[in-house]
C-alpha cells in the first residue's frame, strides 16, 4: 500500500499549504496590527471583509479580472493598484510583489490594507465588504473572540 500511502501524505502536504484561519484567530491577529477602528471601521468589519473575499485563506488567488489584474491573499489585494505580479500594468501602491500576499504572515497584508482603506472609496474598494458587510450587524464576527 505505498501507493495509498504517498496519496495520504501529500494530501496532508496538500491541506497543510492552505493557511485557512479561524474567526477568533483571525480577529485577535487583526487586532494586535491596529485594525480595530482604524479609519472608523470597527474589527468586526474586517473580519467580515476577509470572509467574503477569501473565506480567511491567505494563500487564496482570485480569478482573472476583466482588466486582466489579479486578487491575492487574505485581503484580496488587486495587482492594478495595489501590488505587482509582473504581468499587465499597475500603480502598485503598497510597492509590494503580489507573492508577499499570499504567504502565511499577512503582517504585510495587514498595512497594504489600511493603504487601501486609506483611499478615498475607503472599504467600499472591496465587493466582497460592500455587498456583504456594509450596513449589517456585524456583532457575529467577533462574537465569542474576547475581543
Ligand atoms: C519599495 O520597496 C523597495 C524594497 O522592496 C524599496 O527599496 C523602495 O525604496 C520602495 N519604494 C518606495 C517608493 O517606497
Ligand atoms: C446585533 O445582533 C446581536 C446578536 O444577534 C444583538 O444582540 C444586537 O443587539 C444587535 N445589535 C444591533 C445594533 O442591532
Ligand atoms: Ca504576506
């Protein structure tokens, strides 16, 4: 059964490479770089934004966009503006490559997002924020997190 057993092991290599965080986790992560309120939006927010962008994966890649740029990582930080994955044209206005977005330190991530929080469209740059976030009760978010 070496067969089965290389399958069962790169399996687990196959699991082990998708950094997927966990609410609380995530959460008491975001707070300790700062985002609690940062530029008035509340943790609960961008608990809630990483959710609907990447469902907390940091290694998550989003699929072409129609402008031919990227998402990349917990955030889903778009290569037009935002960072450089070497193809097509970007501002990449966190001067970042886009790998930095998809390993599993997101400490960088973490700052290219309050550059982009920053701008004036502020967290309605995110779909995933504006659609499913913007307006609710977000108290589910960090419910149970002790933060
Ligand atoms: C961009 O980052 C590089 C290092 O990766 C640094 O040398 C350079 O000064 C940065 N440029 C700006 C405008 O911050
Ligand atoms: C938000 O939802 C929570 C849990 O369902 C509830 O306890 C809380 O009162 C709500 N807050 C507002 C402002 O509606
Ligand atoms: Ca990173």
């Amino acid at each position: 059964m070496k067969v089965l057993g290389l399958t069962v092991l790169f399996l687990l290599i196959a699991v082990n490479e998708a950094r997927v965080f966990e609410k609380c986790e995530l959460a008491r992560l975001l707070k300790s770089h700062g985002l609690d309120g940062y530029r008035g939006y509340a943790l609960a927010n961008w608990v809630c934004l990483a959710y609907y962008e990447s469902s907390y994966n940091s290694r998550a890649v989003g699929p072409r966009n129609s402008d031919g740029s990227r998402d990349y990582g917990i955030f889903q930080i778009n290569s037009r503006w935002w960072c450089s994955n070497g193809q097509g044209t970007t501002s990449n206005g966190c001067n970042k490559s886009c790998s930095s977005f998809t390993n599993d330190d997101i400490s960088d991530d973490i700052e290219c997002a309050k550059r982009v929080v920053r701008d004036p469209n502020k967290m309605d740059a995110w779909y995933g924020w504006k659609n499913n976030c913007k307006g609710k009760n977000l108290s589910k978010w960090t419910s149970g997190c002790g933060v």
